[in-house]
C-alpha cells in the first residue's frame, strides 16, 4: 500500500487502518464485494476517483494481497478477484454500513446526488417479479438532474436487466418521475413511499400491480431495513 507513517502499535486495529483507510480503499472494495470485477463497473460505483488513482488503489491492493488480476480471454484485460483476505473484509464493510444507516445525519450526503451511482445502485437491487410481462420498461425523469440526463429506462428482457440512458425505443410499462434526492431517501429507506408521494418528490403511473409496491422489484440498499435514530441522536459529518 501507500507509504504511509505508521501508528507505531502491534494492535490489530493499528495495523488495520494503515492497510485499510487510505481514501477510496474501502469503497473500492465495497465495489469488490458486491459484484464489480472490471475496471469500469468498480469506477461506477466511485465515479469521483479519477482514473489514475483508482489504478493506483487496485495495484496497491493487489500488492497487499486482498486481490488478484485474472486474465479475461486473450483480449489483454483482466478481471479484479478478492482473495481469501479481501473476502473476509465483507463482515467489516457490513458492519460500517449499519452503523453509518444508524447513526450517520445524511443531509450532507444528500446535497448533490450523483445520478450515475444512484442508477448503478439500482442496476443492483431491481428484481424480476413473475407478474411482470417478458419485456417491462421504467422510465425515470429526475426533475433535478441536468437536463442532458434527467432521462433513463430500465429495461427487463427476458432475465437481461439493463440501464439505458437512451429511449431503447419500446413500450413503456411504468414512468417515474422524481428528484434524485427523493429517489436516494427511497432507496436508502430513510423516507417512506407514502411521504414521498405526498410531499410530490416522487410520482408514479403505471399498472397498479407495479405501482403500489415499486420497491419490491426496484429493490433497495441492503442497509434499508436498518432504521435512522432520533435526528438529535445522529452523528453530524462535516
């Protein structure tokens, strides 16, 4: 990893946060454990870390031996595998993501949501329902996003699901219209379906079989069902 100055301490806990807490490294493996193995999905799901650097975090990490470059075909790219050490960092990652849901204030967080990650999360948790037809499309309007990007369709084609960034050109099922924050709340479980539809940060129209219960094939994050304590109870970032 980075050079960095150690703590001077044989705690394991030391020894932990000089390999584990340089910036971007438990995203990076976050990413890792929820699926990502090129360079581009992990870069996805950290669309702020520049290029560079997330080379430099994969290299430093291989080095480390929580992951290891697998060759893909006789194309010349790879794909990032975790090792046995990098695997055994799901319980922490976990454990970081409960008590963040926990305990964590959001509003900071919220002040801009990047649509790229939040549609990247959703790639993850939409599911196929069996009432759903072979071919079902969402159509997204985030009312806040610039205007070049307000518009997605996520497309279900027989067990293909994909986002699509431009109208893939078939009959719409279900149109969504919402602010990306308001969408985040959602997914995150912070906010209920009924209070973002009162307060007008989210609509929905579509077949009622999809429209009462969205969440049960658009998913949500895994920390959803974890609930935020009192306001006056959360840690403040920033």
């Amino acid at each position: 990893m980075t050079s960095v100055k150690s703590y001077g301490q044989f705690c394991p806990v030391a020894m932990s946060t000089e390999l584990l807490c340089s910036r971007w490294t438990l995203l990076i493996i976050r990413e890792l454990l929820s699926g990502s193995t090129s360079f581009n999905d992990i870069r996805r799901g950290v669309p702020l870390i520049s290029r560079t650097l997330l080379s430099s975090r994969l290299k430093e990490l291989e080095s480390a031996r929580l992951l290891r470059r697998v060759p893909v075909g006789s194309s010349g790219r790879c794909a990032y595998r975790l090792t046995a050490a990098g695997e055994g960092l799901e319980s922490v990652v976990n454990a970081l993501g409960e008590w963040g849901q926990e305990w964590i204030e959001p509003e900071l967080a919220l002040g801009e949501v990047n649509y790229g990650y939040l549609l990247w999360n959703l790639r993850r948790t939409v599911r196929r329902v069996s009432d759903m037809p072979r071919r079902f499309v969402a159509r997204f309007e985030f009312t806040d996003a610039p205007i070049d990007n307000r518009h997605h369709w996520l497309l279900f084609d027989g067990e293909d699901i994909d986002i699509c960034h431009a109208d893939p050109g078939f009959e719409v099922n279900v149109w969504i219209e919402c602010r990306l924050r308001t969408m985040a709340e959602l997914w995150m479980g912070w906010i209920s379906l009924s209070s973002a539809l009162e307060d007008g940060g989210f609509t929905i129209d579509g077949p009622p079989e999809f429209i009462k219960q969205p969440f049960r094939w658009l998913g949500q994050s895994r920390h959803a069902g974890t609930p935020k304590l009192p306001r006056e109870a959360r840690v403040v970032m920033g």
